[in-house]
C-alpha cells in the first residue's frame, strides 16, 4: 500500500504530451520511473523532482490539506489488505483520522531513512546525460533527507524493476506523438 505522503500529492504532479512516471515500492524502498524523450525528459524529472520536494515542504508548513478523495482510495486499498482483521482496523482508523502533519512527518521518516539512491537510463538517453541527471535529482533531494546518503545494496536489475512500473498517465507514450520515430529513438533499439 502506497504510503499517505506520496498518495496525498500525485495529483499535482501531472505528466505533459510523451512523459510519464511511477511512484512505487519494492524491496529495496521508494522506486521513482520516469518515461519519455531523452530531449524532454531530464527537464521533466527535474521539475517532477522538485514538485514532489516542495509538495512535502507545504504538508510541514500546513497550507496544504488532505483531500478527501485521497483518503477514500487509502482507506479502500486498506480495506483490500490480507492479515489480521485487528491490525486492518487500526490501519483505516490511522488513515481516516489522519492530518497534513501526520502525512508530512510519514514522508520526513521516510526521506530521513533513505540511505542512497541508484540511476540508470535505458534508450536514446546517452549515458553522460544520465550520470548529469542523477547528479541533479540527488541535489534536489537532498533538501529532505539527511546526510546518511551512501552508495545502496547493488541489486540485480529485475529486483529493482520489479513490479512493473504502473505509468501515469496511463495513456503517455512517446511513441504516439507524431514524428517520434523520425527524430528520435524512443525505444532505445537504434545506436546513435
């Protein structure tokens, strides 16, 4: 179950034409995927990077409140969870008396308990733009997680993709903008 920070601001963190990205989780901790062009793509997972950082600052601060749409799709993945009837109990009644604050102190634990970070790319991005990429995000996330950053557990590459992302928007895919192909290689088949 996607904890109540991430759930609580997805919804400003919109995709434009070609771009998509998944907030999940695995084995291994919070799992961000971004999808797209290697010419839109850096700059939109920057500014997605920093949306979700500011995102977080204003839970802290408080001007920014909990929908209560966002609490009625919590409250039903919880209600589908496998366990303990007790332990479902307390986790609904959690989130239906949850605030703003306790969402913002659920994502401060989290980032505060972030030991490191892994970046790859795949496709026409080359590799020099995504070791610069990685480098940025890092800096932009580093104004919410302490300085325990070190080098994570090198997991084989299934672990870390598993499951399979779950794209939002689900209808993005720079393979449907017109003259994709012609100028780029999405897909990450031709050399360059």
């Amino acid at each position: 179950m996607r904890p109540l920070f991430l759930r609580h601001g997805q919804a400003e963190l919109g995709a434009p034409a070609g771009l998509a990205y998944d907030l999940s989780f695995n084995e291994y901790g919070l799992r961000i995927c971004f999808r797209g062009l290697s010419q839109t793509l850096p700059s939109y997972a920057r500014r997605f990077s920093r949306r979700l950082v500011q995102h977080h600052a204003r839970i802290v601060e408080g001007s920014v409140a909990i929908g209560s749409a966002t609490k009625r799709v919590a409250v039903s993945q919880a209600r589908r969870l496998q366990g303990s009837p007790l332990r479902k109990r307390q986790i609904i009644g959690n989130l239906i008396t949850s605030s703003s604050l306790d969402a913002a102190s659920e994502g401060l634990y989290f980032l505060n308990s972030c030991e490191g970070g892994l970046g790859f790319a795949q496709g026409d991005i080359l590799p020099n733009e995504a070791i610069q990429l990685c480098k940025e995000l890092k800096s932009i996330f580093s104004k919410v997680a302490t300085e325990n950053y070190r080098v994570p557990l090198q997991p084989n590459l299934k672990e870390i993709l598993a499951p399979k992302p779950y794209w939002k928007p689900k209808t993005s895919s720079p393979l449907l903008i017109p003259g994709v192909a012609l100028i780029s290689d999405a897909c990450g088949r031709v050399q360059r």
